[in-house]
C-alpha cells in the first residue's frame, strides 16, 4: 500500500531520521521566563492534539491507549511542578514522548531555542555486537581504557541503569536498535533534574574489577557530536548507484524523503532512471544490493519504483495485501497537513503521479468524513490505479540475487521497503532494523512557547503482517563496524553461495 511518512528533523534524544544533528538546539542563552508555566501550556498543548489528530483515542482495536496517554500526562504534569529551568522543561517533554514508545510521535526543538548544557566524565560508552556496555571513547585522561565493560554504578547493574536514565526518556526501549542507538547518553549528563547521574563505577577491565570515581567535566561541541558518533556508528548520507569489481550493481539509499524537489528527492530520481535505463544490464548482474543504512524514511513511493523496475509491476501489485488497509483519523488538523502535500506537489513537475493521486484521495475522503463526523475513515483498498507509464520492460526470468543491507536506523518508510522487497524475494542482511507501532504520517504542529514542534500520527494499520514495534531479522547478520563500506562488499561477496541455507 503506497502512503508517505512526513517525517519532522528530531532532536538528540529523539529517534531521528537520517542526518539530523545528534545534538538538543544549540543557538541561543536560555531566556528568563516562567518555566513551569511554559511545560504545563505546551503539555496541555500537546495532549490536546494527540486527542483531537491522533488516531489512538477513537482506535476501538487500542482500548488502553487513552488509559496509557493520561498516566504519561499526568507523570509530566508532576514534573511540570518541579521546573524550574529550561533542562526540566526539555527532559519533562521527552518523558512524555517516550511514554508513547512510538517513533512517529515526535518533539523537536527549533531553532533558536535555548541550549542544554553537558558534562561527561571523560569517556563514552555504547553496545558492543554482544550487547555488552562497553567503553568506546575517552580522553587521555580517563579513568578506563577502550574495551572496559560497564558492571555497574552506585550499586545499580549496568543493564537498569541505562533503562533508568536514558530508555526512560526514549522509549522504545525493547528494541535492540533503540538501544544500540541511545546507549551512548549514558554518561553525558545535560542536566535532567529526573535522574541522578553515577559517581561511582565499576568496570571489568582485563579480567578484574576496577571501580572509578567519576570527575564530571564540560563537553561541548563539536566534541560532543564527534564522540557520540563513536559509540552508536551513524552511517554518513549516500544516495546513489555503483558498480563494484565484479559487477554487482550496489545502490545507496540513506533517506526516503518525499519531497521531489529536495537533496534526496533530487539524488533518488536520477538513480531509478539509471536502473530502468539499465534495466538489462541490472538484471544480468551477479548480484544487487539495496542499501538503506541510515535510511529514517520518508515516502514510500520510492520503494514502489525500485520494486516494480527490479521484479515487474503483475509481482509487485500481487505483494501488496489486500488484507492490509488504514484508517486516517479524520481531522480538521490531519486534512491540512494532507492538503498541503497536494498542493506542494501540484506545483513540482518532479512530483510522482502516484502520489499526488494518493493525496488527492485522502484530501477527499477526509473532507466528506469529517463533514459526516465520522472520527475514522478508511482509505479505499480498491482505488482506481493511477495511469503512468509502465515502470520498465517486463522482467526477465532470471533475477538476480537481491540483498537489503539494512541497520538500526531502518524505521518507517524504510521498514515498509524492506516489508515489500523481501516480500518480492529480497534477503536482509545486515543487522536489525528499528521497528515502528501501527500508527503512521506525520502531521507536525508548532508548541504554544515557541520552543518546540510536535509530530503527530494521522492513520493506523489495519492487517500489516509486521507487528507494532516488530524489527525486520536479517537472514545474515554482520556484527562488524556497518561504517565500514568496503568491509560490508567483501562480506555480502561470501553470501551467495549460501543464500539458500
């Protein structure tokens, strides 16, 4: 089913989408203000569009969802009484974001906002391939070498630790990439009146148990963003097309953005007509790899392209379930933001017909819904197919083997293509992905203190085989450094006389 994620750009603690910054909103000096009359506006803000956009309140599948929502509301509102400063403020939100243990509820700060300040006791660490906390970076002077494993803090086992004071603030924290992702906040500490940061630690270093006193100093940027690339091995941008020595054609897909006009938009287009220009030499190569390390999402029209030129437009259409079809959450706010994408897209020569259709449909049926007071609408699973050219010559009957070399920032639309290719024959390799909950597309609103934004789901899944909050299991896991591009070539090289093991 072709649909768009909008994804908003997310802050440090957020599940963000390829290439967003790893740090808060760095711009300016915190302003003198009523912060806890700021945290009580926004929450109540806040709650109140997740109760009139959201799907989840009306979902009779989700009875408990409301239930859940008041519990985080009213944590937060206990909170919000505690501010005193603009950290409380920010660590308060993302407590009740990570409540909803949803990557597609968002809170973002803009730019402008005030900046968290950071400390960290001269080291960093993060999740080794054995899931084992693990120093990663340090300074000259710190008090344990690369390698050490994290025991335990003030009496507190390693593992708790983490999910006290950075899964609490996430969410998501079940899944191994979320917490191969975050592990690396451990030991920054920026000011979360919520948690108490170690003082003392334990690490196994060469056998033996060596405990530290921990001596917490500044860290700013760009140090901060240079040591927490090292422990959570964030894959830098490529979207594009290679050939490598032995003709396996290798295509790089680190966004899914569905903007026609934007970096991604631009690099992804001219990389599909080189397949569909290549489309015999595509298909007599020894072996193609889909890469979406990196890959946060975006729409998912072009994971529909690239299927169709790869296994022909009769298997993808037979692929897509008919058992599977959404509900939008019929709103004045969710008609909008669907409004607008069709008029942004009206505008671009470079829009997709698929898509704009797509738009207009749900522009429609939202509208009539919402003038019937209907809180659901079920988008037509039987739409009449949009007339566009055929994707590509019809496919050859060899198809050679397909990977999809995925990682942990594998989320949304980007899940939705592995769900479709590996459908159509694809092999995951790689490491597990992230996973996403049934409800989907982003409607982002501005917060009343002009701090933040909020990103809202509009729809829900209905059948989609994948679960909520299922990672895609690759058949063939690396557990080596996945920023390590030539190492990965000569890895997936080795697959293909085992692919069928």
């Amino acid at each position: 089913m072709i649909g768009t994620a909008m994804m908003i750009g997310a802050a440090m603690w957020q599940s963000a989408p390829a290439g967003s910054a790893p740090v808060e909103a760095p711009s300016a000096p915190v302003a003198a203000r009523d912060w806890a009359a700021a945290t009580r506006h926004d929450l109540q803000a806040f709650h109140a569009l997740i109760q009139a956009d959201h799907a989840g309140p009306v979902n009779p599948l989700d009875p408990p969802f409301n239930a859940r929502e008041g519990a985080a509301l009213a944590l937060a509102q206990r909170r919000a009484a505690q501010v005193r400063d603009y950290a409380g403020y920010f660590w308060t939100m993302r407590g009740y974001v990570a409540s909803f243990d949803d990557g597609h509820v968002q809170f973002s700060t803009l730019k402008g906002s005030p900046m968290l300040t950071a400390q960290w006791p001269g080291f960093l660490t993060g999740l080794d391939a054995r899931g084992r906390q693990v120093v990663m970076t340090r300074t000259d002077d710190a008090p344990v070498p690369l390698g050490a494993e994290l025991v335990a803090c003030d009496g507190v086992a390693a593992d708790p630790l983490l999910a006290r004071n950075v899964g609490a603030f996430v969410g998501r924290w079940s899944l191994l990439a979320t917490r191969r992702s975050r592990a690396g906040r451990l030991f920054i500490d920026s000011a979360n009146p919520f948690i108490a940061r170690p003082t003392r630690c334990t690490f196994a270093v060469a056998g033996q148990a060596r405990t530290v006193s921990l001596a917490w100093r500044p860290l700013v940027d760009p140090e901060w963003s240079a040591r927490l690339d090292q422990t959570s091995y964030r894959q830098p941008g490529w979207i594009g097309a290679r050939a490598l020595a032995d003709g396996t054609r290798w295509f790089g897909m680190t966004s899914f953005d569905g903007d026609p006009d934007g970096p991604a938009g631009k690099a992804l287009r001219p990389m599909i007509a080189g397949m569909r220009d290549q489309h015999a030499a595509l298909l007599a190569a020894p072996a193609i790899v889909l890469d979406v390390r990196g890959n946060g999402g975006g729409s998912s029209q072009w994971s529909y392209d690239i299927a169709k030129l790869l296994w022909g437009d009769a298997a993808v259409a037979a692929a897509d379930d008919d058992r599977t079809y959404v509900e939008w959450r019929a709103s004045r706010d969710n008609l909008a933001t669907i409004e607008h994408y069709r008029d942004q897209w009206s505008k671009s020569p470079d829009a997709s017909a698929e898509s704009l259709a797509w738009a207009r449909r749900i522009s429609a049926g939202l509208s009539a819904a919402i003038a019937a007071g209907q809180p659901l609408w079920r988008e037509p699973a039987d739409a009449a197919p949009v007339a566009v050219p055929p994707s590509a010559a019809p496919v050859a009957a060899r198809i050679p083997p397909i990977y999809v070399l995925t990682d942990a920032a594998c989320a949304s639309a980007c899940l939705d293509a592995v769900d479709l290719w590996t459908k159509l024959g694809a092999i995951q390799v790689g490491q597990e992905t992230s996973a996403d909950t049934l409800y989907m597309d982003i409607g982002e609103y501005p917060l009343p203190s002009g701090i933040a934004e909020v990103g809202i789901p509009m729809k829900v899944y209905r059948g989609r085989a994948r679960g909520s909050n299922v990672p895609q299991v690759p058949r063939y896991r690396y557990d080596g450094d996945m920023r390590d591009t030539a190492a990965l070539e000569r890895w997936i090289a080795t697959l293909n006389g085992r692919r069928n093991g």
